[in-house]
C-alpha cells in the first residue's frame, strides 16, 4: 500500500473523527495524535524519495518528487508542532470563554481537514486538483478565521472569502488557459493538466496562451501568497482568527499558493523563451517587499505586524524565484523553510502573550521576560531571527538573495535593502519594549507549550549554520527542477 494514502488519508479521517468528538475536553490530545501521524508518514514518504527517487501513484495524478516531498515534510511537522501549542492555547481561550464545545469541534476538525487540503496541493500532478485543494483551503480558513464569531472575525473571514475567492477565480481561467494551449499541441483526446505531461511538451506550447496564462495565474495564486497589492486580507485573517490559524496561515498555506507559482513558471519559461514570468514575480516580490516594510513601522496590533512580516519574506521568496538560476533558487527553497519555522514559533510565542496581556496592542504588552522568561526569550530570539540576524538561517537565505540581486539585478538591490532595513528597524523598535519593558501582568493559569518554539528557533539557527548533506541535496535538485 502506497504511504501518500497515509499522508492524505490520516487529515481526513481526522477531519471527519473529530468533527464527531472535537468538542470533548481530550480532543485537543486527539488532534495531536491525528497530526503526530501525517509527520510519520511523511517521513516515511520521504525516505522513500531518497532511495528510490520520484515515484507515480494513483494513474500519475499524484507525483512525488524532490520539488515538493521536502515541502509535505515541512507542512506536516508545522502542523504537528501547531497542535501541540494549540492544545493549551485553546483551552485557555475556552476558560475565557470565547471558545464553545461546538467552536472547539469546528476547530479542531477543520485544522485536519485544512492539513488535508495543503498536503493535497503539494502532491498531486494535476494542475486543476491544485486549483481545488487551493479552493478547498480558503473554505477551511474561513471557518477557521471566523471561528470566535465577533464582528471583527467575521469580516475578516468575509473579506478574506472575496478577495482570495476572486483570485482563485483568476487562477482558474489562468488553468484553463493552460489546457487550452495543451489541446493545441495534443488535441482534444489527449490534452491533459498533468504536470509532467505539460513538461515535456512545454517547448511546443502556445508562448502567447502561456504568457496570458501565466499573468492569470500569478495574480491568482498571488492573492493566497499576499502579494502586493493582492494582500489587504492577510493582516485582517491573522489578527482575528486563533493564533494557532496565524501560524499555519503564514508558515504554511502560503508556501502551497508560492509552489503552485512555481510549477507554472516552469512551463512558462519553456514555452515562451523569455523570463517574463520571472520579471512579472520579481516585479510583485519587489514591491510587497517594499511596501510591507513601510506597513510595518505602522502598526499597532501585534498580530497585525508579523502578519505584515510575512508578505515581506513572501515578497523576498517571490523576487527570489524571479530571478531563478542555481543560486536564487537555492536561498528562495531554504527561506520558505526558514520562515515557515520561525514564523510560526514567533506565533506560539505571541499566542501566549496577548492572553497573558488580554490585548494584541503592543503598547498595552510589557515586560514578557519578567512574566515568563520562556516566552520573552523566545519572542526575542524569533524576532533576532526573523529579522535576519546571524547566524540564523534567515540571514544566510536573505545573504544569498541580496548577494544574487546585486551581481544579476543591481536595479533592485536598493529597494531590497531599504525595504529590510525598514521592517528590521519597525520589528525591533516595537519588540524590544514588549519583552523587556515594565509589567505588572500575572502568569496564565494553564503552563504554554513552549517546546515547539525553541524546536523551531533551534532548526532555524542549525540551518544557518549548517545545512545537512542530504537536505543540501534536496535543495540542489529541486533548483535544478525549477530551471536553475
């Protein structure tokens, strides 16, 4: 029996187990095990591409190859260790009562089910099953964002339905045009949305169609990603969901919407012969760079910011794979990684804050350090790292870009930095007083789950220092897929 039916199998089945029992007091522990089970399968999975390379399943509408194995990996451990954080976190959140048993039920099976849809996205070969797999995910993370019921989470769960619904639709017709140029070449019997198919014919596919297609796409898939200008409903959907959503929102579900980029770049580069598609990605990487760190340096919510943070790194992963070639390539695979663990470790940690503070507001959060050691500490190193300090392994994958732009496009270099520079002065400025400033906050009543954090913070510093040989493989052979 092939380990991709564990790696989708075990989120649905836990989606439909704990829509029945998600409201029970020991469903929080029952998440864990459900979400404990797709890292193991992951994993598995992925040993099984180091040994035996790519693999076909299920008539070739699945592919498992070096491009997206490490990035289930990735997903599936995120989740993991998001569950663990969630599992005090939401019972917090219950005791204040914001959280109802049929809340928790909705949560709890909608968190496996919105696993299921990412991990569906990363596998499949089918153009059009990622299209909905990507649908599938904007369902869940309504449900999600709008779980608490306020007026303010309900608005933004409304207006992250429109925006990200009108951008699917774009990535639609985006689709469609892609079957189109293939029922050119192939004709009607045999024209076909399989990626691998598609990769082989990329050379004789229509360049115009593509060039069209591509734009459709970037646009769409863009708004999951939060480019600028497409972005408006990320800052709303973090600040108003559970602080678990957030993590999975920009650790993850971003990086499902930037692969589905990726695939679609590659047949448009081969089809159309010019780097349009990489000049249109380093064209919105480069001004959600920019823009994302002037939003920054004005915000007040705290959510809010590091909801601003992640369309900056996105932007910068954009711009990467824009610039394509080994190098660029290589720094935007190891920032998705980077930023994935560190984002999310600086949402545990923020997660605990604001219900230690019972406000997002960053001027009313002090003094974290003397409340609780464990998360200052923790909020501080994520926020060293996130910001791109050495050694950790945002200033390597940052290093890389930087260095890459300034000897292929030195036009871009000075955005680049100043929009950095920016969101490195923004992020420290209102940081800093959170964590080290007077206080007179009490500790929580249930003790936080911290070890995600500093399992996060330490991969994160350990890949800035040194990146394994079989990791470094990994990375090499996806640049290689990716035309670089």
């Amino acid at each position: 029996m092939n380990v991709l039916l564990f790696v989708l199998g075990i989120p649905l089945l836990g989606g439909g187990a704990l829509a029945l029992v998600g409201h029970k007091a020991w469903a929080r522990d029952v998440n864990v095990l459900f979400s404990l089970g797709t890292f193991v399968a992951s994993c598995v999975m992925t040993a099984q591409v180091i040994n035996d390379g790519p693999f076909f399943v299920w008539n070739d509408q699945f592919f498992i190859d070096p491009l997206n194995v490490f990035l289930v990996t990735l997903t599936a451990f995120v989740g993991m260790t998001t569950s663990i954080f969630s599992r005090p976190y939401m019972r917090v959140e219950q005791d204040h009562g914001k959280m109802t048993p049929p809340r928790m039920r909705l949560y709890h099976s909608m968190y496996q089910l919105f696993s299921f849809t990412m991990l569906l996205g990363f596998t499949t070969n089918n153009l059009g099953i990622i299209w909905v797999a990507m649908e599938a995910a904007t369902l869940t993370t309504v449900l999600l964002v709008s779980v608490y019921r306020t007026p303010s989470s309900l608005e933004a769960a409304w207006k992250y339905f429109i925006l990200c619904g009108v951008g699917i639709a774009q990535a639609l017709f985006g689709t469609i045009l892609v079957y189109m140029a293939a029922d050119k070449v192939l004709g009607a019997e045999h024209a076909t949305l399989l990626w691998t198919s598609l990769s082989t014919i990329k050379g004789h596919l229509d360049p115009t169609i593509m060039s069209l297609a591509f734009v459709f796409l970037l646009v769409g898939y863009g708004t999951k990603i939060g480019l600028v200008p497409m972005h408006s409903w990320l800052p709303d959907a973090h600040a108003e969901g559970p602080t678990p959503v957030s993590a999975v929102l920009s650790g993850l579900l971003l990086n499902v919407a930037m692969y589905a980029v990726l695939r679609c770049k590659v047949l448009t580069d081969g089809s159309v012969g010019t780097p349009i598609a990489g000049q249109l990605m380093m064209g919105f990487g480069l001004v959600s760079v920019v823009v994302a760190g002037f939003f920054l340096s004005r915000q007040k919510d705290v959510k809010r910011m590091f909801s601003y943070s992640s369309i900056e790194h996105m932007g910068l992963i954009t711009f990467a794979f824009g610039m394509g070639g080994p190098i660029a390539s290589f720094a935007g695979l190891l920032h998705m990684t980077v930023h994935s663990l560190v984002k999310s470790a600086i949402f545990f940690t923020v997660g605990h804050a604001t219900q230690k503070a019972g406000t997002q507001v960053m001027s009313e959060i002090r003094g974290l350090i003397k409340v609780n050691p464990t998360v200052g500490w923790g909020l501080m190193l994520g926020v060293m790292a996130i910001v791109g300090m050495p050694p950790f392994g945002v200033f390597a994958s940052e290093f890389l870009i930087l260095t890459t732009a300034m000897r292929e496009q030195p036009w871009a270099t000075p955005f680049l930095f100043i929009g950095l520079g920016v969101a490195f002065a923004s992020i420290l400025a209102r940081v800093l007083p959170m964590v080290f400033g007077d206080t007179s906050l009490k500790p929580l009543a249930h003790p936080p789950a911290l070890v995600p954090v500093f399992v996060h913070l330490a991969l994160g510093l350990a890949l800035g220092l040194f990146i394994p040989p079989y990791l470094n493989g990994w990375y090499v052979q996806a640049a290689a897929m990716l035309g670089g």
